[in-house]
C-alpha cells in the first residue's frame, strides 16, 4: 500500500496527486490510502469513485498553508504566524493519530508520497517507510520568504529532514529543507479528455477561464469587450453584458477539459491549473501576489520564457477581453 499525505490547503496538490494516483490504479495492483482535509476526501472520494475497494481515506487538516485577508490574495502574515504556532504544538499529536489509524485498520504501508505536508515526512519516518516527496516547493520556501520567525518552523525543518527522495517539479523554488537526491520532473495534470473538450466548445463556442482558487473571496469581475462564454469557479462573480457565463460548480471533476477548451485561462498562479494550461496548450494569464513567493517565482519565470502574461489584482476587478487576447498574441510563444 502507497499512503499519500496531501496538503490541506486549496485542492491543486490534490487534484495533481489524484493524477499520479488514477494512473498507479489502472497501471499496477496498487492500494492506495490518501490522507488529506475533510473537503479534499470529500472531492478524492468521488473522483476516484470505480478505485474505491482500492483507496482508503483519512480526514486531516495536514498542514495551515498561506492565509489570506480577507476580500484579497494577501497574505495575513498575523494570521498565518498564530497559526503555525498552534500546527507546531499539535503536530506530534496529528502524527500519533495517524500512526493509530494505521495500525487498527492494519494497513501494510510499503511508501509515503507527502505534498508537501510535513505530517507525512513524520509518519513515513516512524514507519520506517520510504518517504518521498514530490512538489515544486516546501512550505519553509514559502514562510521564510514572509520573514516568519525560524523558530515556529523548527517542526517543518524536522519532519522535511526525513525525505529519502524528492521528485522537483518544473518551476520549483529553492525547495528549503530538502537535502536529498532530487529528481526533476515535468508539469503533470488529470488526463484532458480531448471529446469532452470539442464537446464544451461546440456548445459554448469560444470561451475563457477565471479561476482564483477555491479559498478566496474577491467579490465581483467586470468583463469587458467579450461575446463568448466566461466560465468561472467560487470565490468571485462575473459582471458585464454581450457575453454567457457559467459558473462551475464546486465539487467539478474536469475542470481541467475547461481550461483546455478555452482561449485564455485568467488564473491565480497555482501550479497545478498552471500544469493544465500546459498540458492543455491554454495561455494563461497570471495573477500577481507580490506576498506570495511562490506565485512571483512562477510567473517571472513564465513570462521570461513567453509563456504567460500577468496581471494584478486591481486589474482584474475590470478586464478587458481584447485587450487580454491582443497581449497574448504578442508576449506568448507556443510553438
């Protein structure tokens, strides 16, 4: 048995991990147990559905990741440090839990896979299980960027000091903490569905994507100059005439073949929907979180290479359509 533990924190190390996950089921006799949030299983457990004799879950919070303020992508570093401070305290007792579950429901766990939860470092050690990491950056890449005090994070320097190998996604940042072989990888994402994509363009016709993540709240998004299909996800409202909008449901399985199916993809620059723009040959158009480390490596690094382009977050409160598509004709080089 493989056991998975997954970062809690929005659902695109999820939804990349279930890639890897479908693929371990249809490919080997594989069992799997995914360890992840509450909301997370919830989304796993339908997703991987036809596997489900194979897969066994677990529900824990396995780490805090970023806080916002609220109404914005800033990050509340007050927040986000009493947090960490509260994780630290209660993280021995998140990983005795686990060790319990896993010893009465006698689960044989031959590897631990952690993205990039620190929990799952810290039970493949007491396992004495080969543990793996696999991710484009850790969490201490992203907190000592916020200046957050070295001591809070002693727990995180611990649990990743455990890492017998590591797989380094393209994009990765300095991936602190790691001091193991590192293995470079690709983008990788749930398999796009390329029926379903003609399916989705022939009855919307042209279309973009807006997505901010699943924990954000901006309110409303004025679209301007577009007569297509706007589809969109929680955490803002559309506004604007001369166009259709569709808002996707929250607990949507492909949102990838959506993604694939439209003309641009106005995105927060997490790296799993950045992985199905990729993969889907979407340009995506990024935006900036000057407080989030992460997502400025990201799109530098993307923007430097052709691309993607950016944006702020003041500009997306009013977005111009052709203006957008116009950028993108010029900045983006797919070949």
């Amino acid at each position: 048995m493989i056991a998975f533990y997954i970062s809690s924190h929005g659902f695109g190390h999820l939804t990349r991990c279930l890639a890897i996950i479908k693929k371990l089921l249809d490919t080997e006799n594989y069992e799997i147990y995914l360890v992840c949030g509450e909301s997370q299983v919830q989304f796993a457990k339908i997703y991987l559905k036809e596997y489900e004799n194979r897969v066994k879950y677990s529900i824990c919070d396995t780490d805090v990741g970023l806080i916002n303020k609220d109404g914005t992508l800033e990050v509340d570093i007050e927040r986000l440090t009493k947090s960490l401070r509260e994780y630290s305290r209660n993280i021995e007792n998140k990983v005795m839990d686990e060790l319990n579950k896993i010893k009465i429901n006698k689960l044989k766990i031959e590897k631990v896979i952690c993205d990039i939860t620190p929990i799952g470092f810290l039970v493949g050690k007491e396992l004495k299980a080969e543990t793996i990491g696999i991710s484009n950056f850790t969490w201490l890449d992203q907190y000592e960027a916020l200046g957050i005090n070295k001591e809070i994070l002693e727990k995180l320097y611990e649990a990743y000091s455990y890492c017998d190998r590591f797989i380094e996604y393209s994009l990765a940042l300095e991936l602190i903490g790691i001091n193991c072989k590192k293995e470079k990888s690709g983008f990788i994402s749930r398999e796009i569905d390329g029926e379903k994509v003609k399916n989705i363009k022939e009855r919307y016709g042209k279309s973009i994507y807006i997505g901010v993540g699943k924990s954000a709240d901006l309110g409303k998004i004025e679209i301007l100059n577009f007569d297509g299909t706007v589809f969109y996800t929680s955490g803002i409202e559309i506004e604007g005439s001369g166009f259709h909008k569709e808002k996707l449901p929250f607990d949507i399985l492909d949102m990838q073949n959506y993604v694939a199916a439209s003309e641009t993809a106005i995105i927060k620059a997490g790296w799993g929907t950045i992985a199905e723009c990729m993969v889907g040959h979407t340009p995506p158009v990024l935006i900036e979180r000057k407080s989030v480390y992460e997502d400025t490596v990201t799109i530098n690094k993307l923007v430097a290479e052709e691309l993607s382009i950016s944006i702020t977050e003041e500009e997306l409160k009013r977005v111009d359509i052709d203006k957008i598509l116009n950028r993108l004709e010029k900045e983006i080089d797919y070949k």
